[in-house]
C-alpha cells in the first residue's frame, strides 16, 4: 500500500500513573536503615525488569516473608551502574544517593504475614542492571551471601499445538538460572492456572471459540520469580466466535485516501452517491504520518482545512469560512451521521510514511500517546472509532529498512491498547508475504494479536512492473500455480502462515486491490511472459483503475483466482466482480474476519467491486 502515489492489554508501564504519587524523596529524608544485626533472614527480594522501551524502563520487586512470623517493616537496598538511575516509583519511598538506592514500606504496606508478598515498582533510565541487594540490612535471598540469589531468566514463548475446542497444548524452551529451575508457572490472561515441572502443559476446560493468551514464568530453587516470557495468543476450535469479526458480522472495510480529493477528485461524498456507504461497516482514512517518533498530519489542507460547496458536501451544505472543521473529517462526519453503522479509524504510516515507525517503536508509550492525542484532538474525535498502524515493514525492508526486532510490533501494538482501551478499534496492515523466511516470519504477529481487533493482510502487489522484464504474473493470485514466480507469494499461504503462527482466523481479514498491475512489450498472452517496462497508466506506469481497465482492456483469463488481460503489447491482471466474489468465498469457508481494498477510487461510479464483496461475505 503506497502513501502519497496513487495507491497505495494493558501497557508496560501499567503503573506509571501511580508512580506520580511516590516522588523521589532527598537524602536528608531518610529513616535510619536497618543494621546487619537486624537482618531478617527470614525474607526474600527479587527483582525483575518489567518492560523496556529503549530510552527507560520499568522496575519491580518484590518482598516475600518466607519465615513463620510477620515482618512489621522492610526496606530495600541495592546499587545501579553509572547511567542508570530511579525517575519515579509507587508503593514505596525511594530515595537515592551516588549511586545507591534505598526503597522503604509506605506506612500501609509495612506488615507482611508469613508468606504474604509486596510488590513496589519505578521507571528508570540507563541500561544497568542492580547488584548488592540488601533487605533489612541482609541479603536479598535470605542467605548469607550478597547481592544474593539471581532470579531466572524469562523462558521462550509457549508454542500452541493440539488445538480443540475445549484443549491446547503449550511447549516452550527452558529459562536458566545459575542455581537452578526449579518449576513453572503457566499464566492465562495473566492468571496462573498451573505450576509445572516440566517445559509442556495441556490446558483443558476451555471454551469453544473463544480467545486466549498464554506465557510462561520460571521459577528457582530459592522460589524466585523471573520475568514472565512472551504472549502466545490461541484461539480454541468451534463456538460463536463472539464479540469480533465472524460469520454474520463480517468486516468490510475500504481506504479513503486524502489525496483523492485532488487529481481523481474523489471526495467523502462518492461514498455515498455510488451506493457503497451502504455497503461496507468500515473505512480507513489514509494517512496519517508518522515523524520524530509520534503521529502527526498526513495534509492538513485535504483533512481538515479544505472549504467544500453545497454539491460537493454529503448533506448538500456548504462550509463556512469561520467552521471549526471542514475538509475530509468534517464530510467524514457527516457520512456517519447518515450511515450510523460505519467506523472510521486513523491509519497512519503506508509505503512512503513507514520511515518514521523505527524510531517511534522506541519509546512506544510515548508514541500511542502521541497518536492518541492527535486522533481525539477535540476538533476531530468524533470522527475516529480507532486506529490502523500501516508499517511497511517492522524488522524487514519497505522503502527503507527497519531492524527494531520481532518484538517492536507487539510492543508497539501492547502500547496502543493500553492507552486507547478497549473501546476503540486497534488494527493494522501487514505484510502477505509468506515465503520461507519472508517478512511474516520476521514478526511475532501472534503477540501483537491478543491487543488488536484484526489485521489487513495486503494480499495484493505481489508481482509488478517493479520487475520491468518480468515474467507477467497476477498481482493478487489466491493461489499458487505452476510457475508462479516466487513461492510464498500468494493469499492462500499467507493465511495459512499467520494462522500457524496463532493469529485467530477472525482477526485476518483478505485484502483486495481495486486497481491492476501491467507490463508492455508482451507477446505471450498466458502469464509467464516476459516484457520491456511498466504499461501506461493514468497516474502512474504500470498501475491502472478497475474502472478504466475493465473497458480498455477487459478480461481474457483467469488465474489463480485473479483475472488477467492482454491487450496489443499491453498485459494486465486485476480482480473483477466475478472473481472478488469467489475470493470472499474463500474466506469465508476460511473462517476470516472479513475483507477490505485498497482502494475506493479504483472502483466504479456506481461501487460494483464494492458491491461484489459486499454480497460475496454476506
């Protein structure tokens, strides 16, 4: 999807708030600190690094009486590096000096009963890690040695295999710990349902259809708790696939772009006046851009500025020179006040924007803050239902090259959840491709998927002009087929992928483009051809609208799904209704979320493509 051309729960910092309430307090502050010789040794405190977004992180310990009388008070000491220091905390004062800290009990929080844990956090900055633990003026592991015991690491994420509709079995790879693990902890949606010993487990009693999200924390032979792995989201089998996407609620859902307005002269109204505001539950306003690690304004003259008359507005009335809102946000209000049923989400990104997502990925929670600021600016919120993240690609290459990780997406992902709730639409759009290797195994798109309500998969423009000689071949195949150019390259196998990776069937939606891809210089009518460049296109070589192609050079075969045309030297492959018929077909015998295309202003005046996969889903 190409920006700019003519086509295309809760957060890591889940206590951040809290920590307001527990500044850091000066030296001169402090209670006396216990001696050695009132060392408890009957009291553990662990330490865990609950989330790190590159510029600071997120700190926990926890105390535990592991004696058989109550503590009546405790306090923790322990050293950071250089670099590394305490910016705020919750639930205990924290003060520091050099480079030592010291967190002592509120004055509700002091008396612990035997057995009994208190848990007190901060953010930080620096990289470092703390060493000569004390507790009580002893070591943190209730032994003699100092700093004491090392918690385990985080295992691997749990795999999800042998999925029915009350059952799933996890696997994960060993934590390491330089005492020893001593067992695990399996959590689901956050909440321990069993203590293993080994590295698998079978959860049963599930409920059918339902949603889920699984990790795993690893417990030592001194019982301390490391960080909890990476999420694995499962789906169970059968059931209503509930509240989201599924049969008979299925998304439809289009792109309107901001450019439209000008050269294709395509405005909010065409919604309307082509019969397809009727038809579709979704649309994506595309884009907004993303810079110096927020959102920010796509064009601002076309979103918001952009003065429309009587005949241009959905409702027939003009803008006023002095209106808070007009441009495209303003008619986008407008349509909704005349089909309630449509949601309308943000997109932000696409092909030329994606640049800016490495850095924003960064500091994730400053960056849906950002975006959430920006998408309920008073002027416009309203209008948006959601957002849709469109990063081509997180850890692979679009027009530039990211190497943020396979985490970044789900972090970035886990951010905007936290911070729009759940009564806002989270989606994005991601790659389609699924060659061994490619960009969908490049991301944990399983993670990301228990924060977001679905993904586009833009299974389109997988072959092009790009490739100037060739060979000429479907942009958008369904399938593969003998002498597809590159294996993976298809929507069937990049649903297969994304499903085998734990992305629920209901969170995918199948992308359509309503625009061909065509070389010249063709001889060869069948695909395969080889060709000299791009064939002409009206804005762009090598790109075409549905509704100039289907009278210019109009169908003469089909493959793997997608028709394809030969006309003089010219060679073309777009989707029909015909065939977005039979690929709605598909997804639904795949249990899909639904569809959406890229995009409107491809379509016919009178939404025939829109109407094809309207009546194709159901």
């Amino acid at each position: 999807m190409n920006s700019q051309s003519a086509l295309h729960r809760p957060g890591f910092r889940s206590r951040a708030v809290a920590g307001l309430t527990a500044l850091l307090l000066p030296l001169a502050a402090l209670v006396g600190l216990a001696t050695p010789a009132e060392a408890a040794t009957s009291a553990t405190a662990t330490y865990t690094k609950a989330s790190d977004w590159g510029t600071g992180f997120e700190g926990k310990w926890t105390v535990k009486n592991t004696g058989t009388t109550s503590l009546s008070s405790w306090t923790v000491e322990w050293d950071f590096p250089a670099g590394t220091a305490v910016t705020s905390g919750w639930d205990a004062d924290i003060t520091g000096a050099a480079n030592h800290w010291t967190a002592k009990n509120k004055t509700w929080n002091g008396t612990l009963a035997p057995g009994a844990t208190v848990t007190f956090g901060f953010n930080g900055t620096g990289s470092g890690a703390p060493t000569g633990c004390k507790l009580n003026g002893g070591s943190c592991d209730g032994g003699p040695s100092v700093p004491g015991d090392n918690p385990p690491s985080a295992p691997g994420t749990p795999t999800a295999s042998e999925i029915t509709n009350t059952s799933v079995k996890l696997s994960w790879t060993a934590a390491t710990d330089d005492k020893g693990i001593k067992n695990y902890d399996v959590l689901r949606d956050g909440a321990k349902v069993a203590t293993v010993t080994g590295t698998t487990y079978t959860n049963t009693g599930l409920t059918a259809g339902t949603d889920y999200s699984y990790t795993v924390q690893a417990r030592d032979t001194a019982d301390q708790t490391g960080p909890v792995s990476g999420a694995r989201a499962v789906r169970t089998t059968g059931g209503d696939p509930g509240p989201g996407p599924g049969p008979g609620s299925k998304v439809k859902l289009g792109y309107f772009t901001e450019w439209g307005v000008y050269g294709r002269n395509y405005h909010v109204k065409n919604l309307d006046t082509s019969g397809s505001a009727a038809k579709i539950t979704h649309i994506n306003y595309a884009f907004g851009n993303v810079t110096g690690g927020k959102c920010t304004i796509g064009d601002s003259y076309a979103d918001y500025e952009k003065a429309y008359t009587a005949d241009q507005s959905v409702d027939g009335v003009a803008d006023t020179w002095d209106q808070p809102l007009r441009g495209s946000f303003n008619q986008l209000r407008k349509l909704k006040a005349k089909y309630p049923h449509i949601k309308v989400l943000w997109s932000f990104g696409g092909w030329t924007w994606s640049g800016g997502f490495g850095q924003a990925v960064q500091n994730p929670a400053a960056f849906a803050q950002s975006c959430y600021d920006l998408v309920e600016d008073p002027r416009w919120a309203d209008v948006f239902d959601g957002i849709d993240l469109d990063w081509e690609y997180p850890n692979a290459c679009g027009l530039t090259c990211d190497t943020s990780g396979p985490a970044s997406f789900k972090n970035m992902m886990q951010a905007m959840r936290a911070k729009f709730g759940p009564n806002y639409l989270v989606t994005a759009a991601t790659t389609a491709d699924a060659s061994a290797g490619g960009k969908i195994d490049k991301v944990d798109y399983a993670g990301a998927a228990q924060y977001m309500d679905w993904f586009n998969v833009m299974t389109y423009d997988f072959f092009g002009a790009f490739a100037a000689q060739g060979p000429t071949a479907p942009h958008s195949p369904l399938t593969s087929y003998p002498g597809i150019p590159q294996a993976g390259f298809n929507s069937a196998e990049a649903i297969a992928k994304f499903k085998a990776q734990g992305v629920p069937a209901n969170k995918l939606l199948l992308g359509i483009g309503f625009y061909g891809r065509g070389w010249t210089g063709v001889t060869q009518a069948t695909p395969g051809g080889t060709a000299t460049g791009a064939a002409p296109g009206t804005y762009e070589a090598g790109i075409e609208d549905y509704k100039v192609l289907k009278n210019t050079c109009p169908p003469t075969g089909t493959i793997a799904g997608t028709s394809y045309a030969k006309c003089g030297s010219n060679w073309w492959s777009y989707d029909t209704p015909a065939t977005i018929t039979s690929k709605m077909a598909w997804a639904n015998q795949q249990s899909l979320g639904g569809a959406f295309f890229w995009d409107f202003t491809g379509d016919t005046a009178n939404g025939e493509l829109v109407t094809a996969l309207n009546n194709g889903l159901g």
